[in-house]
C-alpha cells in the first residue's frame, strides 16, 4: 500500500444488531458522505428478523445472520462472530442495539476496538430500561454515552456523552425519543474521532486531540487543551 492509498484508507466497521437500527442508519448516512474517514464492511444481527438488516441491504451493505439460538456455547456463538469480523476485515465494532452479552473472551480480543452506545448518560443507568428509571428517580438530566467495551456490562472509557434534559412530563417514549437523536449524533461523531485516529485509551481514560466540537452536551477536547490548571 502506497502512503497515499494509507491516507485514503477508510476505517473498516463491523456493525452488531439485534432490532431497529436506528444507530446503524445513522452510521450508513455517515458513510455515505464521501468524506467520511469510515465504511461499514459488514452488519451482523443475531436475530434474523432484525428490521436493521433490511436498512444494511436497501444501502448495499453485506450482512449476515449469526442466530445464538444456532450455538449451544455462547462461546461458539462469539467464535462465529469474530471470524466472521476477521475475514471482512474490520478494524473497529460497533455495538448499536445489541442484546447479547459479549464473554470477557471476545470483549479482549477486540479490546479498543469494540465501541457501544447506551442511552443514559454512564455510569449511571447501566442496564435495559433506562427511560423508566430516569423517570421514576425523577432526575433532571439523563443522554447518552458511547465507550469502549470492557468485559462488566456497560462498562469501559467513555469517549463521547449528550446530556439531554428530561420533561416534567415525559414518558419513557418522549424521553427515549429525544435521546435516540443524541445517540445517532454522537456515535457518528465517534467514530469519525477514532477513524481519524484521535482517540486514545490511557489510565482507563479515553484522551481526544485536536477536536473541538463543543455543542450539546459534547466534550470540547480544544477547552481541555487551553486551559493549563486541568
Ligand atoms: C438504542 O437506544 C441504544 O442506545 C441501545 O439500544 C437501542 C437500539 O436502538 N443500546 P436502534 O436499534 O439503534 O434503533
């Protein structure tokens, strides 16, 4: 590979779904944008019903189904998906609306290189049904985070997180709502920060350069730089 193909060199994605895919159709919009420094390679559901499959193939995007129901192990289960992840060549998972867990085992392989998005601002709210519960503790802020994964459920460095306000009178429906916009934003700006190779992992934390996008709730890495005492 010449230095200017290396340049050229789009991030490979690997995309891991089990419904909707909303997050995967703003990945797909993304990388549709010539500029974009990603391109998805490759979308895996577990569930063959998955209504995110169709919005893979309708944007001409390889997809495969690897039923767990298919796998007596979970571990041949994740065998299945990291070779399948292997032989597409994929540099960087993405985790948008996944419902398996994922054995230490795999999770290390792809260590920071394997992303999720979670709809609360973590570490608070890990688990399903975040909405109710933000509701029901009546807190006024709750968004959304996406970090690397690390074996312990919605744990990892965070890289990007949207505070979004809750409503006096939201339902879990009106608050899921408002934050999916976030998440579809700010796993798109994720990923073009790690395909721009401006993230990294140190001390358990993620460190972004040169990047200044201090809008909604978003880190502002330039602030960070600029101010000495931090
Ligand atoms: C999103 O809220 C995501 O944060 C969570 O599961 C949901 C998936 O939605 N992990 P979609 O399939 O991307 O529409």
């Amino acid at each position: 590979m010449t230095g200017e193909e290396k340049k050229r060199r789009r991030l490979r994605l690997g995309v891991l779904i089990s419904g909707r895919g909303s997050n995967l159709q703003a990945l797909i919009d993304a990388c549709a944008q010539p500029e974009f420094p990603a391109e998805i390679v490759l979308v895996i559901s577990n569930r063959p019903e998955a209504a995110g499959l169709a919005r893979a193939e309708t944007a001409g995007i390889a997809t495969l189904v690897v039923d767990h129901r298919d796998f007596r192990e979970r571990e041949d289960f994740e065998n299945a998906l990291n070779a399948a992840l292997k032989d597409a060549g994929v540099d960087l998972v993405c985790l948008a609306g996944f419902m398996r867990i994922l054995n230490p085992d795999f999770v290390n392989r792809w260590r920071d290189r394997l992303i999720n998005i979670h709809p609360s601002l973590l570490p608070a709210y890990r688990g399903l049904k975040t909405h109710e519960r933000v509701i029901a503790d009546g807190v006024r802020f709750t968004g959304a985070t996406v970090h690397f994964v690390r074996p312990e459920m919605d744990d990892g460095p965070i890289i990007l997180q949207a505070a979004v306000p809750v409503h006096p009178d939201d339902t879990p429906d009106s608050l899921a709502a408002r934050v999916l916009e976030y998440e579809h934003r700010i796993y798109v700006e994720a990923v073009r920060w790690i395909a721009e190779g401006r993230v990294r992992v140190s001390g358990g934390k993620v460190r972004i350069s040169g990047v200044s996008t201090p809008e909604y709730g978003l880190i502002s890495p330039k602030t960070q730089e600029a101010d000495p005492t931090r």
